[in-house]
C-alpha cells in the first residue's frame, strides 16, 4: 500500500520536467533562400527566456523573434556565413531550470548550368582544349564534372577546391565528330540529396577536303558546249578551282565553282583538267581529260617579213591550224609552179624562198585536213623586178595594184552609263582601203591599255566593274590607223569588300601586321575598317575605295573579328575576318600556349607593271628581257601572249627571255598575271629597227588581216587563263 501512495506522488513531478526542441534536424539550405530554426519550451508553466547562439560564440547573421515558449532564429537569405553549429538556450524562470539543444546547418549553391567553350573551333588531328565552366557552386569538393560524348564517358573529375570549377578535357577530334553532342554534366552531393545540371554543345570541327569526285574523260565537238563537275566533302564547305594542264605540264585557270560550263569549246578547251577542292584545311585533286574534235579551222597564212617584195629578198611563208585530232597542213603554189605542193606537216608548216624573183609572185595556197573535213586560205605574193636604162625607166609589176589609203571618218558611240550586271554596247567605224579591222582597248588609270575585243561593235553582255573606264577605237589597215575615244561609267552596290592580312599565316606577340580591305563600286564608296570585339566596334581606318592599318608589336589583346564596311548610295557590303595572335609563356616544366583566334586571307593581283631591257625596239638577232611586277596573295604567275598568233611563255616569277629576235617577234603582246583570287593584265608592243639601208613599202594583201582578227580572238579568251611555271625562252622560228 505504502508503495503505490509514492508512485502517485511521483507521477506529476516526471511529466513537468523542463525540455528544448530544436527543428528543422540538421538542416541543408540552399544559398539565397530562407531557413527558419524553431526552439520549442515545454515543461514550464511561467515565461520561458531563450538565448540563441553558436559553439564557437561567432554571430548568428540572423532575426531573432520570441512568442511564449517558442522562438524563432531566421536566416534570410542564407549565405556561406551561416554554415555553423547553431545553439538554442531557454530559462525556466519560476523553476530556475535551464535547458539546451543545438543543430548543425549545412549550405549549398548550385545557381547555374555548366558553360562549355571552343566547341567551335577544333580542327581534325589537333589536340585542343574543351573547357567546362560551373560557376558559383559550394561546396566545390562535393561537386563531380562528367564529359561525355554522345552517351559515352571520356573523363570525370571530382573533389574540386575552388568556387567556380572548372574541367578541361584534352581532345583530339576526327572529322565524324562534326555535329555530334558533347555534354558537361555536374553533379552536386549534398548527402540529403543529388542535385545535377548538364549542358549540351555541337562540336564543328574542320576538316580538310575528301572523298572527291569529278566528271569522267570527255570528248566533245568543237562548237559544243559541255560541263564538268567536281564535288568533295569537308568543312568548311570546300571551294573548287580548276586548271586545265597542257602538254609541258604548266597550268592555267579554267573556272571555278564545283560546276565548270563551258558554252562553246575551242580548240584551246581540249586536255586535260585538274580539280582542286581546298578550304583553311587544306586541298585535294583529281584529273580528267577533255577530247574535243572537228574539222580543222581556216589556216592562218602569212609572210615573214611583212612589206613590200623586190627581186634579191628573202620571205618565208608560214601557215598553221588548229583541229582536233591534228591535221595535215599543205602549202602549195597555185600560179606558176603548176599547184606543186612545196611543204606540209602536221599542225603548221612554211618554207622560206631566197633571192626571190617575179617568177615567185603568185597565189600560194595552204590546205589543212584531218578526219572531219578541210579548210583552205590562199595569199597573193607580189615581187617588185625594177630595169633601168640610161633614158629610161620601165617598171614591171606582176600583180595588180589597187589603191590603198589610212582609215578616216571615224565615228563612235558616245559616253555611256551603264548599271553593274547590264549588257551595253559600243560601235566604231571608219572608211579606209582595205576596209579597215576595229580594235577595242581599254585605258586604265595608269594610262596602260587591255585589249577589250575587235570587230565594229563590242557587246558586254554583263558589266563589271572592270568595263568601266576609257575605251579606245583602233580603226588600222595596212596603210595606217585612226583612234577615237569615249567613255563607260558602271554604276552600282560596292562589291563584298576583300579583306586580307600582309603577311598571311601565324601571327605571335610581338609580330606586326597590316590588315587591308578593299571594294570596287560605282561611284567609289567609302571602306571603313573596325574592330569588332576587344575594342567596343571602333573604328580604326576609312578611306575611298581602300583602306588599312599597320598593327605593330601585336599582343594577345588584339586577337578577334575586325570588320570592313564599304558604303556608296547604292548600297553596302561587309566583310569580316578572324586575327591570331599566340600569346605563348613558357616555365621550367609545362608550357602553356592560349590561341585566341586563326585565318590566312587570299588577294588578288594588283599594281601590275613591265619593264622591257635593253629596250622594246630591238635590232634583229638581239636578246629582250621582260621584267613583270604585281602583288596578289597568293603570288601570282605571268602569262606572255604574243597576239599576231597566240604564243605563249609562261613564268612563275614574272621573267620572260626572248632570243635571237627577229621581224616575227615584233607586235602586240599581252601580259597577264594571275592567281586563284583574280587576275591582272597590260598590253605593250615590241618593235625591230629599221634599215636605212633596205627601205621597204608596206604592202599587205587583204587577206593578211585575217591573222589580226584571229589574234585579237586569241586574245580575249586568254584574258580567263593564267599559268604557274619558270621563266622560258623563245627562240626565233621561221
């Protein structure tokens, strides 16, 4: 009995002790968020005082609000700051009890996604540096990063020290990684719980040109048209140039454009081809052959040396014709020797009469043959045989004589304007006996001159800025020539600037360069040139028609896109171009090398000059150096064309020697320089001494102008074509 009565005294006592709770247990929150910690009294009947703090006496960061037997510690927002061992004490006042609890609060930061730079700018076989950023994130030595290639695990890094991690993966990519996913993923270990955030990025990768493929071997008649195609994977998307191989193995341009058309062929069409694909990367080729076939043309026939003819003189006569395959070419006499057949070959032929007399005079005719058909020309050959007695003088000529006189009367279009991409054209004539042959030159600022066509009326079916300018008529006969001039004014939106860096390739701190931009329009625009990035889009250089700027002592700093913009009232156009400068610091053990952009830029030729040593009038047998200038990137090679029958020289630096010359070599010559960008091109003459001794009337037959119309047709087609070799020597021929 006695123990029970205790057991109902104690009862009350044990359920009134004095007790602190302190919730959220341990608790994670999140930087920038709200964390509330409640103390909870229970077990006192009067007020309770409660006293927050920490294990270590630091302070709380935090608002304390009390109600009762419940307080409040709040957190707002939560910070790194607040990571501690946080303490709640209470007093019981009316018991004089004192009780306590604590709890340990616990933060993270995980605000962002993973940033992943330089997926962009990789390149097949190189090894680069892919870059996978989490900023912000705590604590850093929780924290895992994860590459992945498609769902593939290249490499894992974790218990990271530092705030904002980062993860760099080495990586060598090929040319199948082009537009596949790479993933950054970041996982957060907060014991509670995971949190993870990925990004996802498209790999570029360039790679250089495979996988070619061009149009089988070919045979086409001549007249036709015909196209080849060229086709080839890489990236960036390559370009396609063609060249067309002759039989010394030298090269000229054919077109460009994976597409080569070719409207009408020409004898000069046939051979065979070469396909180039290139891009920044690098190039790759492939050959065809181009047959083309027909009757052979009409035989270009004339004399060496041109002029008058007397008893005692020496000629050679020469014919040649192109055909395809190649043709028998058969020169006879037609009067006077009873049509005996006096030499032939394949291709050309001539024959040289010495101590000529009237008994040569006559018709000589030239036949060229091959399986598809003939064509004839035929050349009247007159001798002058002069007697003289003391009384008398009798002169007797074995040809008729018809009077000839100059070109006179010339008339031409006058002043045109034309707008860019339109056709126009221009007319010329003149009287004159024989009827006089038209040349067209066009003048450039320099006062140099390019042959444009021949013929009474010129048509440019597209104008280009190159047709703009002052135009020269050459109305010319054997007798002599009359010019007129006027003038074509292209108008129209610039031209997309071209945009280029002297010199081209790797540029390091400390180089300088000069970048330089130019555009073509009509009326001439103003070229601005700005840097995009590093410099808040200022502008640095502008000037009419072109502009540049020398950057000396180059850092990394002036890396980035710089722009050039070329205005007119007619529109705009913008280029731009991406600057390298490698920044490299080397210490004992690792070398660090920071790349911050690449490219090497293509110009075409410009500045042309020539230069003819001794002089551009030569005696007969002597020796004619010829000197040829341009710049272009990149540098561009020289074609000689001697345009009384289209011989050509080809040379790789600009150099041409001509030797042992004779009156064959005198004329019109054309030089034109070239490279994969564009071309340039000048006309000049060489001329031989005269005699004093042997003076000569020029008398040509009419029919001799054929071989001026069929040079000037020359002419205009190699104004397309460019060749890459050594300078070359030509000998005399007869």
């Amino acid at each position: 009995m006695t123990t029970f009565a205790l057991w109902i005294v104690l009862l009350p006592t044990a359920a009134l002790k004095f007790v602190v709770n302190l919730t959220p247990k341990d608790p994670m929150a999140r930087v920038g968020d709200s964390l509330v910690l409640t103390c909870n009294a229970s077990g006192c009947a009067d007020a309770v005082t409660f006293t927050w703090g920490t294990l270590l006496d630091q302070p709380l960061y935090g608002k304390t609000e009390t109600n009762g037997p419940v307080s409040l510690q709040i957190f707002n927002p939560v910070g790194v700051r607040h990571i501690n061992k946080v303490v709640c004490k209470a007093t019981c006042r009316t018991k004089g009890e004192k009780a306590q609890t604590s709890t340990e609060v616990k933060v993270y930061a995980f605000p962002k996604d993973p940033t992943i730079s330089r997926t962009d700018l990789l390149t097949e076989g190189q090894e680069s540096n892919l870059t996978c950023t989490v900023p912000d994130v705590y604590p850093a030595d929780r924290l895992i990063i994860e590459w992945l290639l498609g769902d593939v695990l290249l490499k894992q890094d974790e218990h990271l020290e530092v705030q904002t991690a980062t993860s760099v993966f080495e990586y060598r990519p090929t040319a199948q990684n082009n537009g596949q996913n790479v993933t950054c993923r970041a996982t957060l270990d907060i014991e509670i719980d995971q949190r993870t955030r990925e990004t996802v990025a498209s790999m570029t990768v360039q790679y250089s040109p495979r996988n070619i493929s061009i149009s089988e071997n070919t045979q086409v008649n001549i007249g036709d048209s015909f196209t080849l195609t060229c086709r080839a994977e890489g990236n960036p998307e390559p370009s396609v140039l063609w060249r067309r191989l002759d039989q010394d193995g030298h090269s000229v341009v054919a077109g460009k454009g994976a597409t080569l058309l070719v409207e009408e062929a020409t004898w000069s069409h046939g051979g065979e081809y070469e396909c180039m694909a290139h891009n920044v990367i690098g190039n790759r080729t492939a050959h065809m052959t181009v047959n083309v076939q027909g009757p052979p043309e009409k035989p270009v026939l004339y004399l060496s040396p041109s002029g008058e003819l007397k008893a005692g003189d020496s000629v050679t006569i020469i014919c040649q014709s192109e055909s395809g395959p190649q043709g028998r070419v058969a020169l006879r006499q037609v009067t006077g020797s009873q049509g005996a057949e006096l030499q032939s070959n394949q291709g050309h032929t001539s024959i040289t009469v010495q101590s000529l007399t009237a008994r040569d005079s006559g018709l000589y005719e030239c036949q060229a043959t091959n399986p598809y058909g003939k064509h004839t020309s035929s050349i009247n050959v007159t001798v002058r045989d002069e007697l003289y007695t003391e009384n008398q003088r009798t002169s007797e000529i074995v040809a008729s004589m018809t009077v000839q006189y100059s070109p006179r009367n010339i008339s031409i279009s006058e002043n045109t304007l034309v707008n860019i991409g339109d056709s126009f054209t221009l007319t010329c004539r003149a009287e004159g006996n024989p009827e006089p042959s038209v040349l067209w030159r066009r003048l450039d600022q320099d006062g140099h001159s390019v042959v444009a066509g021949e013929g009474a009326t010129l048509l440019v079916e597209e104008a280009t800025w190159s047709h703009g300018g002052e135009y020269e008529c050459m109305a010319h006969n054997v007798i002599g020539n009359r010019t007129a001039h006027m003038t074509v004014n292209v108008q129209g939106p610039p031209e997309k600037p071209v945009l280029y860096l002297s010199p081209s390739g790797e540029l390091k701190a400390g180089d300088s360069v000069t970048i330089i931009c130019q555009s073509e329009s009509g009326p001439q625009g103003r070229v601005a040139l700005r840097q995009v990035t590093g410099s808040q889009g200022a502008e640095l250089q502008s000037n009419q028609g072109h502009t540049s700027i020398t950057v000396q002592s180059l850092t990394a700093r002036d890396s980035g896109l710089y722009e050039c913009q070329a205005t007119n009232p007619y529109g705009k156009q913008t280029s731009s171009i991406n600057v390298t400068v490698r920044d490299e610091l080397y210490t004992e053990n690792q070398r660090t090398s920071k790349i911050v952009a690449s490219m090497t830029v293509q110009s075409p030729p410009t500045n042309l000059s020539v230069e003819v040593f001794p002089s551009a009038e030569f005696e007969e047998g002597q020796n004619v150096t010829i000197w040829s200038q341009a710049v272009g990137v990149p540098a561009p090679s020289a074609t000689l064309m001697r345009l009384r029958d289209g011989v050509e020289l080809h040379s790789s630096d600009g150099t041409f020697h001509l030797v042992h010359l004779g009156p064959e070599h005198a004329g019109l010559y054309l030089l034109n320089v070239t490279n994969v960008v564009g071309h340039q091109s000048l006309s000049f003459s060489l001329s031989i001494q005269d005699k004093s001794a042997s003076p000569k009337t020029v008398i040509i037959p009419a029919v001799c102008s054929v071989s001026i119309v069929t040079a000037a047709t020359i002419m205009i087609q190699f104004l397309r074509r460019a060749s890459k070799t050594s300078s070359y020597e030509l000998a005399r021929t007869v």
